[in-house]
C-alpha cells in the first residue's frame, strides 16, 4: 500500500474560491499542473493493477484530484461564458422609444406603492404593451417592460446550463409551429435550349413545439420597494432566475412535453415511435451510438460517436455534453497509443477538450449505467432550440403574507428538438 498523499493544495484551494475572483491564467495553468499529477499517479495505478495489485490510497487520491480538476474546469468554463458576455454591449433601455421608456416608468412606480394600476391596465389593453399582453390572463397580471424581461432572460443564461449552449428565440405568440422541408422536390441538369421536365412538388412537414409557463412568488419587504437606490427590476430578477433556472434545467433534458418543453433527451427512437405519427418529429428521431460496454463508456465508443456524425454536420462548436461525473470517468481514458482522450484548456476562452472536441459540462445529465444516455455529441445549439415568449407577467399581492408584498412573476417557454441530423447520442450497451 502507497503512502497517502493530499491532493495538490494548489488545486483544492483555488477551487474553493468563486471564479470571478481569480485570474484566468492563473486558473489555467493550475489545471494544467493537475492534469500532469494525475496522469502521473493514474500511470502509477495502472502498472499497479497489471502487476496485480490494488492501492486503496492511491486511488482514493486520483478521485479527488480528478474531482478538483471537474470543479476546476467547470470553473474556467462559468469565466468563459463570462467573459463572452462582457463583450456584448449592455441592453439598457436607452435605445428604447419614449413610450416604453414612460411605461417602465409607470410600471416601476406601481411595483414600489401599488398606485397608478389604472395607466397600467390600460397599457396593457389598447397602449403600448398590448401586442405582448395578447393572450395573457387579465386577472394574472401585468406584462413587465421590456428592461425586465431581459434582465431575467440574461441572469437565466448564467443559471440555466442548456440556454448557453441552444439556441434561443423569441417569439410573441402561445406557441411556436415550424415547417420542415423533406427535400422532397426532384432537380436535375439541362442543356441553355433543353426542355424542362416536370419536378417533384417540395414535401412539408408542421412540427409544433412543447411550451408552459414557469412560475416563482418572491416576497419582498417595503424597506426595499420604499428604497429608490436599489433598482428594483434588478432585485426581482434575481429573486426568480434561480428558481425558474433549475425548473428549466430539468425541463430542456427531460421535460415530457406536458405543459412545459420536450427536452432534449426524449427523442431516442423508441420514444418518437411510440408517439401518434402526427406528433413524432418529422425529420426524425436522435440517432444512437453504443458505447461499446455493457455498463460503462469506452475510448472506442466516443470515437465512434464523433465518426457516425456525418461531415457535413460537425461544427466548429461541436461539443461533448455530460454531467461532471462523465467527465470524470472520461479524463481517465486513454486511445490506442497511450495518449489521454481528455486534454486541459490552455488559453482564456477554450474549454477542455475530449478528442479535439469541447466538453461541455451539462448538470442534469444521467450518470454512466446500463442502457443510460450521459453523452450526447454535436451541436446543440443547431439541435434545440428554446423559445421565450416576449413579456414576463407581474402580479402585485400586498395582503396575502403581510407585511411582505409578493409579487407572482410569470414566463412562458418553449422547447424542442429543432435538428435530429447534428446530434448523437451515446447509449450505454454493448455493440
């Protein structure tokens, strides 16, 4: 048995720390300093258990080195996304026109002190928010400005791990119907004088996309709304983004379609199939790839993963997605000539690599055992999208939980496949 040796000080202190307060460098080269200790130690491990021998102590330690790099690299990745935002300018409002700039105003008064619900209603009605207030309930509410959407919108990017990596769309209505083209129409090449054959008519497909409407209550006290510093649209999108962020983590992987998104790992073939023709996905379900062990992953299943995706279907952004306990499992892999399928990030603003690909940490995803899915590969932002519906609807409730005024804030959204031919996924079974 080896001697117990802690896990790298260097590594387990800096994770330890939030990751807007550390410098990406810095954090970079740390996790590449892990990377060379643990491949030092899992080289060690394996000369071990060829010459028939097992150290508990060893292992132990590769565990929690890999368990500091996963946080570690989940942490350069939140500084990424980060970063990236930075570089978008910031929506302000000022850009806004005048009657929507006077409506917030309006909008931010009654929010503070209950007064002016007449100038509201009536916006809502026949003024300037009325195109976003179609459908909406009228006792449920008024629809927030336009500001306030975005800021719950934006904070939801940072909460909710599927909204940095699909696609996102707004749209006005309940609902979202998109009309797929089965590439059925005939073509063909002709002489300048030729005559034209008839072709194929161009075949259609209707798909409607799975919506529902999140919900959160927070309460607030009348110091706060009392308080003009604080800027309340702010405060209250951070009251909600939480709550509404892990509903919709759930939801974009799993969600059943049943008054919320389809997430995206309801579309195997098995589930499209037993689904009434007219609701299956016209293009098709997501397509599977083995992974080569009955109850486990393996270097020559996430090869064949990358290969079944064809060539004109893999993207820049390309990526691996799995929960942090995959990666683990992953780091550990070697291919044929020795050489580690995981690889560090070595600058700001690349993640970590798995066979030149990134790898994305999606919290949510299934854990590796028999007949699970902890991988899908390719590029999920051309194979979901989400929809957000324009307008988050406020009701304003002073009496139920006194002295606290309760606002019960609510959003719709969407989800679904928009894509089956950029993504794989890994299926757990032998080949």
């Amino acid at each position: 048995m080896g001697v117990l040796v802690p896990a790298s000080p260097r590594i387990r202190g800096i994770t330890s720390v939030r990751a807007e307060g550390l410098d990406i460098k810095a954090m970079i080269e740390t996790v590449n300093r892990g990377f060379e200790e643990f491949k030092a130690e899992h080289t060690k491990e394996i000369s071990d258990l060829k010459a028939g021998m097992t150290d508990v102590v060893r292992s132990e330690k590769i565990d929690r080195i890999n368990e500091d790099l996963g946080k570690l690299t989940a942490a350069i990745d939140e500084v990424n996304v980060k970063m990236a935002a930075g570089m978008v300018p910031a929506k302000d409002g000022d850009n806004d026109a005048p009657e929507m700039k006077a409506y917030k105003a309006d909008f931010d008064g009654w929010v503070r002190t209950g007064e002016g619900e007449g100038k509201i209603r009536s916006a809502n009605k026949t003024g300037v928010m009325a195109s976003m207030s179609v459908g909406s309930d009228p006792d449920g509410g008024f629809t927030a400005p336009v500001e306030w959407d975005r800021q719950i919108t934006d904070k939801l990017a940072t909460v909710s791990p599927m909204r940095r990596y699909a696609s996102v769309q707004n749209v006005r209505g309940a609902g979202f119907k998109h009309l797929y083209n089965l590439h059925g129409a005939g073509s063909g090449w002709v002489g300048e004088t030729d005559a034209r054959p008839e072709t194929n008519t161009p075949q259609f497909a209707e798909y409607s996309f799975k919506f529902g409407e999140l919900y959160a209550n927070p309460g607030v006290t009348q110091t706060i709304l009392e308080d003009s510093e604080i800027d309340i649209a702010a405060y209250l999108a951070g009251e909600v983004d939480l709550e509404f962020g892990q509903q919709e983590g759930v939801a974009f992987l799993n969600g059943d379609g049943v008054n919320k998104p389809k997430g995206i790992l309801r579309f195997d073939a098995a589930t499209e199939t037993a689904l009434p023709a007219a609701e299956r996905h016209p293009l098709g379900p997501v397509l599977e790839v083995n992974s080569g062990a009955a109850a486990g992953l393996t270097p020559d299943g996430l090869i064949d993963l990358i290969y079944d995706l064809p060539s004109e279907r893999i993207t820049p952004t390309s990526a691996f997605y799995a929960n942090r306990k995959t990666h683990a499992a992953i780091r550990k892999m070697k291919d044929g000539q020795d050489n580690y399928l995981w690889q560090p990030p070595f600058q700001a603003g690349e993640p970590a690599q798995v066979l030149g690909y990134a790898a994305r940490d999606l919290s949510g995803m299934p854990d590796i055992a028999a007949n699970t899915i902890p991988v899908i590969f390719g590029d999920m932002a051309m194979g979901y999208r989400i929809f957000d519906r324009i307008g988050v609807q406020v009701l304003r409730d002073p009496y139920t939980k006194k002295p606290y005024v309760l606002f019960y804030t609510r959003k719709r959204v969407g989800g679904g496949l928009w894509n089956p031919e950029f993504l794989r996924y890994q299926r757990v079974a032998a080949a």
